[in-house]
C-alpha cells in the first residue's frame, strides 16, 4: 500500500529490482510508457522507493521479502476488478483493435513475455490493460551478437509463441496492418 499526492490510499505490486535487475527495470518503465504514448491501456506505474522506514513497518513475512530491496524498484498500480485473460478468445469483440495493439507493440519491442500460458493481460470494465515489458528490448541485447538482424530473425521469434497471435490472424490483421498503426514498417 502506498499514498497518493493527495493522502489516499493506493495498492502497488513491486517488481523488486533483485529480480529484474537494472536492464528489466528499465525495460519495464521504458516500454510501458512506449505502450501509453501509442493510446494502449497499461496500469499506472513508476519508480518505487522502498526504504528502511517503510520495511520496519510492515508484518514480518512481508518485511522479510522486502528487506533486500531497499532502494528503487518498478511498480505498477493494482487494479481491483480485473482479471487474467486466459485465453485469447476470452478478449471480447470490442477490445480486438486493443489485443492487436498490444501485439502490434509486442512485436516491435520484441517482447516475449506475452504467451500461451501466460497472457500478461488484464481485463476489466475499462477493456483490456497490458502488464509486464520486462522481457522487452530483446533485440537490443541480439545486435550485440553475432547473428540474425532484427528482420531476420526478429519478427518469427516475437510472433511464434505469442498468446494472441491466433486471435489476430484470425481476424485477418496482417503485420503490415498493426505495424502501420504505430507508424513503422516491418524491418525498418
């Protein structure tokens, strides 16, 4: 639990820093914003300063788990009343322009992450919300390395295994089409 600016009461689920480490935390907030500044619902987020003062006046399991992550660590806000997508049909009619920009954006940072098993969506009253960029940028860590450039090798990996990749080859959306919608085109 955390305060806003204005004194009310907000939950937040840490990433701790332990677990992502400096390139996660920086994929996370990076792509997140990336996600927002394209019109894709992500939760609010932000940098998180877990201090001494904070952990001392928690319950002892959770004091335990946050005692080795004093310092900054990303954070999204919770949002009550929504729930894991488990299953791409389960995203309705109306969020289907949505689901594809989240795998219209998926595929241009290269985020893995969103999967059979692990859709890394929410769903509630406000449609569909994407959670999780951790894994994002993984390109940027392949041009380091020898090996397949980002059109070779890129866009087969992002696609192959992503959780909504079915629901939108289903609705007959082609790369072109969600690459168009964030202003870029396929290997470029």
């Amino acid at each position: 639990d955390a305060r806003s600016p204005s004194g009310e009461r907000q939950r937040w689920v840490l990433k701790p820093y332990s677990r992502l480490g400096a390139v996660g935390s920086v994929c996370e907030l990076v792509a997140a914003r990336y996600y927002r500044m394209v019109g894709l619902r992500v939760p609010p987020f932000g940098i998180i300063n877990v201090s001494d003062s904070l952990v001392r006046k928690l319950p002892p399991e959770a004091r335990a788990r946050l005692a080795t992550e004093i310092g900054p660590n990303f954070g999204s806000m919770f949002l009550p009343g929504h729930d894991d997508i488990k299953a791409p049909q389960d995203v309705p009619s109306q969020e289907i322009e949505e689901a594809a920009g989240v795998f219209s954006c998926d595929v241009a940072l290269d985020n893995p992450d969103r999967r059979d098993g692990k859709s890394n969506l929410l769903l509630g009253d406000d449609g569909v919300v994407a959670i999780d960029h951790q894994s994002a940028f993984s390109w940027y860590l392949d041009v380091l390395k020898p090996g397949p450039t980002w059109e070779q090798g890129m866009l087969a990996r992002a696609t192959a295994r992503h959780f909504l990749r079915s629901l939108v080859t289903r609705c007959g959306a082609t790369l072109q089409d969600m690459t168009a919608k964030l202003g870029a085109t396929p290997g470029t």
